[in-house]
C-alpha cells in the first residue's frame, strides 16, 4: 500500500487556515492555494534521488549534488488544479505540464472526461496530479486510471483538504500511488462536498458562482 502523507508543516496549516475563510477573496485565495502547493511541493519531492555531479565554483573544484536525471510533469485536474501549478512550478521549473479535465456529475457524482492532454513522453516521468480537494476520490481516480492507460507509472497525488471517502476510495483503486495531503476533514456532506472544506475551489479560485 502507498503511502498517505498528512501534511503537519505550520506554514501549510496557517493558510490553509487563511483558504477556508469565507471572507478570503479571490485574489488572496488564488495567492495561497500557489504557496501552499509550493510548500506541499518541497514536502512530497523529499525522497527525490540526487546523483553526484563534478563542478567548478569560483573558489575550487568540488562534487555537487543534482536531481538524478528524472523528468518531472505537473498534471492539474482541470479546473481547480490550474491553482495549484504556479506555485509547483516556482519549486520545480523543468517540470512539464499536462491537463486533465473532468467535472462531477451532480447527479451521480461521478466524473465526466471532456479534455486530456499530456506531455508526449509522459511515461517517463514522474507525475504529479494536482487538485485542491479531494472529495469522493471520483475524479482523482479517474484521471490516475487515465495516466496509467498512457503509461505512466510513477505517480503522486497531491491535495489541499481531503475527505477520508477521497482517501480510502485512491487507496482502494490505486493503492501504488502516494497522496499528500495539505489536512485531512472530517466527512462529506449530502451534496459530495467536504466537511469543513472550504467550498467550491474552482469558483473563489476563479470567482465563478
């Protein structure tokens, strides 16, 4: 089973603190989900591996360290993920992106695909999907299952605020993929929403009603 990593760091909570405000507007709540994905970003890249690399500084010769040689993407789940890419890409700029969009039936409260475009050699990389809430686990899921049938198999997920429904739904269709996790609420409400979340993401990200 993969790991679940809920995400402790004082920074990440006092904004996180700062997001779910009902009086946070768009303009601070786009600021913060990017910051907060960066600071998310520095935690999940932890276990990167570094290889040796010889180098000259203006003082000596010395051995360096660099990223050993892995290509990195950034997938968003459209729409609420675009948030989450700057601040991604502020830690790491290399990073390729691709897009997934999906949106949840309110009905069934089951994804739809209506756009998928992803680096061409996005199975060599190590990816990383990226939405600001993790609800159901319907879209997540969805999008995984659709980057595995593009080959790709090095894959993380990474979330603002999940449902513990999101979690064990990722854990039980994809139990090879990591998730980072910014907290952890309590439960969904009947409308699929989470609980105390934050509201639409994509809306007061993009200040849509």
């Amino acid at each position: 089973m993969a790991k679940v990593v809920i995400m402790e760091h004082p920074l990440i909570q006092h904004k996180i603190g700062i997001i779910r405000r009902q009086e946070t507007g768009s303009r601070d709540f786009r600021h913060m989900i990017s910051e907060i994905a960066m600071l998310m970003c520095y935690e999940a890249t932890r276990d990167l591996k570094l290889a040796d690399v010889e180098i000259d500084t203006p003082i000596c010769h010395m051995t360096a360290k660099e990223l050993e040689g892995k290509k990195l993407a950034v997938v968003p789940i459209l729409r609420a993920g675009l948030g989450m890419v700057d601040g991604m890409l502020t830690m790491i700029p290399a990073a390729k992106v691709g897009h997934i969009g999906l949106y949840r039936n309110e009905e069934t409260l089951e994804p739809v695909e209506y756009y998928c475009k992803l680096p061409q050699d996005c199975a060599e990389r190590d990816v990383f999907v990226v939405d600001p809430m993790l609800a159901t686990g319907g879209s997540a899921s969805a999008a995984l299952t659709k980057l595995k049938e593009r080959g790709v198999k090095n894959i993380r997920f990474m979330c603002i605020i999940a449902a513990p429904d999101g979690i064990k739904r990722l854990q039980r269709e994809h139990p090879d993929v990591d998730i980072y996790v910014g907290a952890l609420d309590d439960h969904l409400n009947e409308n699929g929403y989470i609980v105390p979340g934050l509201g639409d993401a994509g809306d007061r990200i993009f200040g849509t009603k």
